[in-house]
DNA sequence: AAAAATTGCTCTATCGTTTGTGCTCTCAAA
DNA sequence: TTTGAGAGCACAAACGATAGAGCAATTTTT
C-alpha cells in the first residue's frame, strides 16, 4: 500500500478536503481562504494575488467549503423543507419540479418528504426536518388535522402550504381556486343539458375536497337544481377511490348523466369501473375531471379537465417563501388562490338544451 | 412586548431550543443530556432518574438535537443525494417515491435534485451534494457523457447509478434489463406478423437507449431480417421527439406497420403525430412502449407496453447503498439488471402469420 | 522625521453535538 | 481507618467555517 498520493486507478478514496488544507498549502490563513472564497477579498482588502492563488487552487483541487459547517456556525442551511403527501401523483411531481427549480435558482436546495398521505409520517417528517435546520418549508399536508401544523406558526422560520391548506391558521398559503373549477366544471355540464352529475370526492376535510364540493352544491344551486346527498361519494383522492365508488354507485342507479371527479387518479379509477359495467362515456355518462395532464388527450375518450396552473402555483410559493425569508417580520401574506381553466375534450356529451 | 413565555395567540417564534437548554433546566450537562438521547444512557452509567427527566423534558418542549451540529461532529449527515433527470416523469417520480420510503425506514433523508437531462446543471448539482456532505448519492445521470460521474469513484462516500448508467465506471449500477425489453416488445411484433418496425430512440449515447436499440438490432436479426436504418429515429426521451421524429417519419414512407416507442413520453407524442396524420392504431400502425403506467390501459388504443419493476429496481438501489455505507470496503457490486415484463393491450395488430 | 492612514493579513471565539478522560462521591472490604 | 471499586456525572476538545477585533508592515501626510 503507498502512502498517499492519489493513485487514480484504483478506487482510491480521497480524503475529504477542508479549508484549512488549502490555507495551509498557500501559507495564508484559513479566514483569508474562507474570505476569498465567499466572494468577501475587495472588502477585507486580500490582495489580489492571493485571493487569485485561492481561487485557482480550490478550482484546481475542485474544493467547495462544508456546508454543514457553514450551517452551523452561519445557523443557516440554504436548504428548504418539501413536504408532500405522494410525489409518485403527477399533481405534486410536477410541483416538486418546478420548486426544486426556482429554489435552486436563489442558491437553495431541498429535502424531500413524501408523507404518503399518512398524518403520523407527517408529524415525524416535520420535526425531522427542524432537527434538520431547514431555512424555511414548502408543504402540501395531508389536510385533515391542523394541530401539528399549526406549531408551525410558532417556529422561526417561514412556512408556506400549498393544495391542500388551512385557511385559519397563521400560515400563508396559495393553491387553486378549487371553488371556482368545480363550479368550471358544473357549467360544462350545465351547458350540455345535464342535470344529475355524481361527484367522486376526494379527502374529506381537506382544504381542495371541501371547496371543489362547495363548487359543486353552489353551481347546482344557482341552476335552481337540489342537491342529491347520495351522488356525493368517496373519500380519498386515490385511483382505487375512483374505482370503488363508481362501481357501488353504478350498481345502485343508473339516473346521473355526469361524473365530477375531484382528480385525475379518482377519473382514472372510475374510468376502470365504467368499463367494466359496460358504460360508456360520454355516451351513457359523461366524465370531467380535475387535474390537467397533456397525455389525458390520448385517453378514450380524450378527457375533458379541470386545470390547476401548476407552474404558477410552484413559482408562487417559491416567492413568497424567498420573500418570507428575506425579511422575516414583514406582514404575511394570507393565502392566494389562482384561478383553474377548463379544458374542453370529449368525455361531455350533450344530451339537451343548456340548463 | 412581553418578556418571553411562548404567546400562542401570536406568531411568536420561538428561539431554538440546544441540548444546552436542556441541560441547564434540569441542572445536568450538555454531555448527559446527549447520552440520554443518543440511548447511551446504560452504557454511559446515566441513572435511570436522571435519564427519565431529560426524556420527558425533551419531549415536552418537542427537542430533538440539532442535525447539523451533529453532522459536522461525526462527520456523518444520514442524508443521501438523489439526481435525476426529471422528476416529473413518472418512471422517475415513481423511483423516487420508492428510494424516499427505503431510506427514511432507515433514518436517511434525500435531497433531491433535478438535473433537467442537463449535463452543466449535473455537474453544479453533483458539487453541490458533496458540499452538502451527503453520505452516499444515487444518481441516474444524463448519461452523455461520464467523466464528471468517473470523479465520483474517487469519492469516499458511495455512490449507485440508476438506469442511466456507464458500465466500464467502478460504480454498481441497477437498471431494468433493456435489451431484453426491446427483444420482449419486437418479439410481441414479430408474433403479429410485423417485420418491418420504427424505432423512436431516446438520447444516444445513454445505456438505457443503446441498450434498447441492441436489442432493437438483434431481434431483428435473429429473425432473419434486415435492419433498416432509416426506420431509426430520435435522440430524446421527451415528447416532443416523439412527435417530431413521427411527423417526419410519415412524411417519408408508411411502408412499416410498427413502432417502437422507447418511452411512454414518445409514444405520448407519436400518438399525437399519428392522430394528426390521420393513421389508426392499431389498424394502420401498431405500437408499443417503454414504461408502464396504469393510466395506460384507458388509451385509445390501450397501449401494448415494456413495463420495468420500478419498486425492485429502487429497492435493490437503497439495499446496495446502505450496505456499501455499512461496510466500505466490501467488494462492490458491479452492476444489476432486473428483468422487464410485457404487458399486452390492444396496441398492437395482428397483420399475418407470426415471422 | 514623526504621525497617521492604509494595506494585508492573522487570531480567537463561536455555532451545537459528541467523545475520551477524569473527577467526586458512596459504600464495602481489609 | 485506609483502600478499592463502582456509580454518576462534568470538562474540554474536537468537527469545519466565519465574523470581529487586532496587529505588523508599508505608504502617505504634515
């Protein structure tokens, strides 16, 4: 075994480097090193000479400062806390894209917590993520108990939720106007002459279920239409939700003319059951569902959605959560719902004059 | 302004509590109260009073070390690194999602990064992690290019490859066996009577497209037939090259009665080029794709697809870093390819007697 | 030529934990 | 009454980077 020098055919493990070896190999101190590489030498009046020495051997030695240590002793990581009940849901993927993104951008990065829509996990995904010392965190929580969530509002650094949210909680938070695409969603069904629509819910308790139905009895409402309690079904945002309900609703009647389903997954599964009970859609039942996904044009029928504008949400946040930590005692703002669109493909049929 | 007792009516941030505030409120020191912790109570001759106290005050007032002062001490973060490509693909999400659960049922955090399939943005984000002193990283590179991913070997910490991988680096690797995933999804054409088949390749130079393109080639081959280079196309597994390169394709000749897609973003797009250009899948044109998706079956057509064992696949993935991060020094695993599997739907027709 | 200002750094303490060493008791055996 | 062993803890030094204060040269001012 030699003594030292990288011996590169071989997995030669290099010992890690520290700013003191580079100070030491220079003959200068470690602050000055410290000081140069932070982009401080003008300030602290380093000569140019050197502060060129260290930049070129850190470059050289490709060095970049411990940022665990840089944490401690700074009490800032630069890394943000991402909580979200289930990246592997289109929905909260492509948000976790576009967050990862912006934040990288202002010099952050991010851990990422995936609750599996599971409150326990939840709660431990949060204090994991203080003991961490994240600067501050991004979360879509499970959404049906507030209380853990609420201790977020005491910690000191800023907290931001996003979808699934509680409006009376100290926390700002910015999500779809769910209000507005369920009722979106009623007036495309309204416009082709339907009247019995079911609804395929999500959680119960959550911020977007409990809006989108809001949407939903309002829109029936303002058409002068009641509100069949027993069209209302469902639980979960899941596929195997979609599944279930449609399947059990199917056996009992037959009398709706439309599905709202509260997600994608929810229309996924439904879809399943349609098929099997020999339904089609939207011959026999039209279908529209939330959460918009360009491969939804392929489906049989191509899908007609309710879209939540992904990017602006994640860009959203990503503002708020800089601006948050840019000057922590600045009033907060509440809560921001942007507005969904609906995109028309074929799953809704006309099967009368408009309501 | 009161003095200090936690207000919660207000958004009163509370100081971060150390293991010295413990410590001083129960009268012991720093050194005790981070035994108790640690469960080194016993070993360490704490007495079961003292040990209780500092359990129940740390649980009372929600104290939980910091990580990172931590991290610097035993020089050891229990985070892991995850690089990918795009999480908003769901064959990556999908892996994520897995990888997340494996490594937090046994104390790690990821930090994810998304390179965007960028090779300047791999090389920031791989400094990036190591700055961030992660234990171990599992990365599915861009797969262009190795010599920035070579480095890594030399690294003291572990690191596994994911799907893209290099297989002449001394980094194990777990990935679906993709040659024979091609041959499984030209073997299903061959069976329908096809012989002459496109194929929409993703970035070349990366294994999982060469690979694919090899098995592409030979089953072609074993069959007596020729392969017809033209009928080769693409360099990206996004959509847009799916679209494209079918577009261009249609222009040109509509001698061959298969494609395939070696995405299910390709195929997304191709479907878009092949309804555009009026052709009927599977009646005019079959198809078949890489990646799974359960959604896939409510195509139209229902897609014919390579379905890879993501779960396996991230599994085996945590299951190799942790051991490699267990014992350093064992021999490393060179590399892994799990087996694909066909799922047959309705893609595909049958057009003559098997080849 | 002496005082003042500027240049170009270095020293030391610190962030919150953990660990090896060592200190003070108490109680029993010699 | 001294010695020894065990029990139960505390002290101080690290981990790597940074901020504030300070200090020796050199240059400028008067």
């Amino acid at each position: 075994m030699q003594k030292s020098t990288a011996d590169s055919s071989h997995k030669t493990k290099t010992a890690p480097l520290t700013i003191k070896d580079i100070a030491q190999e220079l003959g200068v101190s470690a602050t000055t090193v410290s000081r140069v590489l932070a982009g401080k030498a003008k300030e602290h009046r380093i000569s140019d000479e050197t502060a060129k020495q260290v930049i070129e051997l850190s470059k050289r030695k490709n060095f970049t400062p411990n940022a665990i240590a840089r944490g401690l002793r700074l009490l800032k990581t630069h890394t943000i806390g991402l909580l979200i009940p289930d990246i592997s849901n289109p929905f909260f993927a492509g948000l976790a894209r576009n967050v990862t993104e912006g934040l990288h951008r202002h010099g952050y990065s991010i851990i990422l917590c995936d609750s599996q829509d599971d409150l326990a996990m939840e709660r431990q995904l949060l204090d994991l993520l203080w003991s961490r010392q994240v600067d501050g965190m991004i979360i879509a929580p499970v959404g049906q108990q507030a209380s853990h969530v609420a201790d977020l509002a005491r910690m000191p650094k800023p907290v931001v939720m996003v979808d699934r949210f509680f409006s009376d909680l100290k926390i700002p938070y910015v999500s779809s106007d769910n209000f507005l695409g369920a009722k979106q969603a009623m007036e495309c069904f309204f416009e082709n002459g339907h009247r019995k629509i079911a609804c395929l819910k999500g959680l119960s308790g959550s911020a977007p279920a409990e809006e989108r139905l809001r949407g939903y009895r309002q829109a029936l409402s303002q058409h002068g239409l009641e509100v069949d309690e027993s069209l209302i079904r469902g639980d979960a945002f899941g596929e195997q939700s979609g599944y279930v309900e449609t399947k059990l609703l199917l056996k009992r009647r037959r009398d709706f003319t439309g599905i709202f389903a509260m997600s994608n997954l929810i229309a996924s599964g439904a879809l399943t059951a349609l098929e099997e009970e020999g339904v089609r859609v939207p011959e026999d039942i039209s279908l529209i569902a939330f959460d918009e996904q360009p491969y939804l044009s392929h489906f049989n029928p191509p899908l007609t959605t309710i879209a939540q504008p992904v990017e602006r949400i994640g860009d959203t946040v990503v503002k708020i959560l800089l601006s948050q930590m840019k000057s922590p005692d600045q009033p907060q703002t509440e809560g921001i719902l942007l507005p969904t669109s609906l995109v028309r493909r074929k799953s809704v049929a006309r099967i009368g004059p408009a309501v």
